[in-house]
C-alpha cells in the first residue's frame, strides 16, 4: 500500500492511539478490516504497515472520500452508509466503527450493527468507540449541546448484543484533559478562525489519561455470533 505524507504530521495520541492499539491486539496481519465511518482514511494510513491484507473504508461524506482515494493507493473507498455497507456478506475479519455511532440518525443504530453483522465473518470481530454519557464530559462537550449523543457503557452492550454479537470486552479510557484538549481546538478554529497549532502540554496530558481506566471514552471489542 502506498501512502501519501498528507498523513505524517497528525499526531497518534489519546483517543486516535487507543484505536489503532485496539485493531494491533487483534492480529490483523492477513485479514480484511472495513473501517465503517472512514472519514478521509486516517485510520487505514497509520495501519498501512500492519500486515491487514485488504482495507474498506466507508464514509457518506464524499469529499472526505475522494480525499481517501487520491491519497492512499491499495485501498477501496466507497461512498455510503452505515446502514447500507456495500460489501459482501460474511467476508470480512475486522469492522472498526470508531466515534461513530453516535453521529447516526436516532434509533438508527441497530440497523447499524447488524448491517455490520452481515458482512462479518462468523466469530469476526467489531471494535467500537464512542463517548461516554458522563455528566461532566457531557457538560464540557461543545457539541452535546446540539445533539451529539452519548452513550451509557451498559446500554451500548446491551444494544451490541441484541443486535447479534458477543461483547467480549468493554472499558472506558480517558479523561478531562481531552475535553479541555477538544475545547481548545473548537474554540481557535471555529471562534478564532485560525490555524490550530500543535499544543504539546495538551497533547501529552490527554495521551496521559488514555492509559489507564477513565471517564471519556467507551471501548467495545464484540464477536459475531
């Protein structure tokens, strides 16, 4: 796969590292990973170089799509929905659906995951994130205010399992510095309009509190069954 330097200056911190560390433990090398709200293909970049045999991305934003597609060669990208993954039935390993979920329409969620469902293989293996319904991190999301769901960790493995899947582990990982991190970007690009320079101190603390049990962020590992 070759892999253009559009993607070498975004930092693998935080919540994004968690990911990728999340996709590496289940021994990729070899198998079909879709990546289900794909975005501009960020996720698929970084695992360029682990082994994954084939890569999907899929994301309903085409621009962010053909972004994907004129900068990462050997991958598919395709234009879609979650509802609707234009893949074949029971023929992919690995479906990661990170910070996704939750941007669906209301109640769409179930059809979601068992669109997913479909196109895993038996005993294939969904990884999940998403926010955390906490009080605080709820008040200090910018974007809850206009509807940004979040998701209490009993609920969620609730509505994975009756949507046919396993959970086989579940945990919550960072903290109040990543909000303070999220505020800080919203507040320079869209009050400020400008440029977001890297903040170091910021990055380093939230990258802190994304090794060890928190309140931020909601991780599911689910097998089809």
């Amino acid at each position: 796969m070759k892999v253009s330097n559009h993607y070498n200056n975004y930092p693998v911190i935080g919540r994004f590292r968690t990911c990728l560390e999340l996709v590496l433990k289940q021994k990729p090398k070899g198998k079909t990973l879709v990546d289900v709200g794909s975005s501009n293909g960020l996720l698929i970049a970084k695992l360029s170089s682990s082994g994954i045999a084939n890569f999907i991305g899929i994301d309903s934003n085409k621009v962010a799509i053909n972004f994907a597609r004129e900068n990462i060669n050997g991958a598919e990208f395709f234009v879609s929905s979650a509802d609707d993954l234009p893949v074949k039935s029971d023929s992919v390993d690995i479906v990661t659906m990170f910070d996704v979920i939750e941007h669906l329409r209301v109640g769409g969620e179930v059809m979601a995951l068992k669109e997913i469902g479909r196109i895993l293989k038996q005993n294939g293996t969904l990884l999940l994130s998403t926010p955390n319904n906490n009080l605080l991190m709820n008040t200090l999301d910018p974007a809850w205010y206009v509807g940004h769901r979040h998701y209490g960790i009993n609920n969620l493995k609730e509505m994975i399992e009756k949507s046919g899947f396993r959970v086989s582990k579940a945990e919550i990982r960072g903290g109040l510095w990543f909000s303070i991190y999220l505020i800080w970007l919203y507040f320079s690009k869209h009050m400020l309009g400008v440029n977001v320079p890297r903040n170091i101190f910021l990055e380093r603390k939230d990258d802190e509190q994304f090794n060890k049990k928190g309140i931020h962020t909601i991780y599911i590992v689910a097998k089809k069954v």
